[in-house]
C-alpha cells in the first residue's frame, strides 16, 4: 500500500526559514546601533542623586523607624546636625581666643562642624530631589520653615564665630518650586563663606551612614 506523500518531519510541523534565523540578530544589532546614547549626568546632578540616596540611608538607619512620608522639618534639622561630625570647618566657641578671627595663628580645640555654605547647597539638592522623586512641594520638609531659620542662624553663627561675612549672590527667580530648589542648591555654591569643605562637594556619602542614629525628637 502506497504511503501519502508528506513532509519528512514526522510531527508533520515546518520548519522555520533559516533566513529568518539568520536576519534576527542583525536586526536587532541595527535597531540598537540606532538608538542615541544616554547623556552624563551633570557633577550637580551625580551629586544631588548621592545626596539623596545618602538621607534616605539616613531614614532607613533611623531610631525609632522613620518613613519618608513622615518626615518633617524637625527631622531634617536633626539630619543637619548629624552631619556635623563629618564637618571640617573650624568654628570657635565663644570663650574661645579665636572667636572672630578668620587666619587663627594657632590651632585650638573648637569642634569642626559643616560649613553652613555646604549645608545651604544640600538642602537646595535635596529639595529639588525631593519632588523629582513624587514628593509634593507643599509638603516638602527641605523646604519647611524651621529650615530656613536653622540655616540662617548657622550663618550668622559661623560668621561671628570666623569672622567671615557671609554675602549670597543674587538669583533670578525661576517659575517651579523644584526648579527654584535646584537653582538655590546650584547657586548656593557661589556664596561667601561656603568654608573648607566649599558648597560644591557632598558632605557625605550614604557608605558613611551606618549607624543607627537615635532620635532626639
């Protein structure tokens, strides 16, 4: 008995054409030659996403726990002033012999603490990375009220204690709030009196917060 004529696949499936096979990978090495590279990021952007995975390392280290949804003006002042132990601007005490002399002659026991220079300029980043990240500008803590006068008070704290006027050059006024932040933050580096450490670099990176920090709140 004669067999029907057939493929010579037995399950009776086709085979896919080889040229098919062959064109797919060259395909896809032309759809990807094709797309346009991703662009560096700015120094001030590397910093400001540093910045902020640095303070959300802060929060996930918090004790008792502290959410990000929960975090208030108080605690970023607590953060400021956490960070003064990696400081490295001299500021005189008052009963210090230095108080107000900005090229001491000798060395002196005063606490090292963050350049209010440095502080003003994260603050600027983290509030500007604050409503990149979805967080709504009415409820922005870096831009809370009690900030401002902290920050203000450490200026003109450090100016009396260095001796170093401090004179923030005049910005233009910019339409968003996450815009004006990041202007404040980019700006900030221009200020007198940034200190040592200078408004320009972190004044922190999230390796070094590691230890559980206890709130005084």
């Amino acid at each position: 008995m004669d067999q029907p004529s057939g493929s010579d696949d037995p399950s009776g499936s086709s085979h896919p054409d080889a040229n098919t096979i062959i064109s797919s990978p060259s395909a896809s090495a032309q759809e990807s030659r094709s797309l346009p590279p991703t662009p560096p990021l700015s120094r001030y952007e590397s910093q400001k996403r540093r910045d902020w995975n640095t303070f959300l390392q802060y929060l996930k280290n918090h004790k008792p726990p502290l959410t990000l949804s929960r975090c208030s003006g108080a605690h970023v002042i607590e953060f400021l002033k956490y960070l003064d132990q990696f400081g490295k601007t001299k500021v005189h005490v008052s009963g210090c012999p230095y108080f107000g002399q900005p090229n001491p002659p000798a060395p002196c026991a005063c606490p090292l603490k963050q350049a209010w220079g440095s502080l003003d300029a994260l603050i600027g980043r983290l509030r500007a990375a604050y409503e990149e990240n979805g967080g709504q500008p009415e409820s922005n803590p870096f831009g809370a009220r009690a900030v401002r006068i902290y920050l203000r008070e450490v200026k003109d704290g450090q100016a009396k204690a260095r001796g170093v006027p401090y004179e923030k050059k005049k910005r233009k006024r910019t339409g968003g709030s996450a815009s004006g932040a990041a202007t404040s933050g980019q700006e900030a580096t221009t200020a007198g009196g940034g200190g040592e450490e200078g408004g320009t670099s972190g004044v922190i990176s999230s390796n070094e917060v590691t230890n559980p920090v206890t709130s005084t709140l």
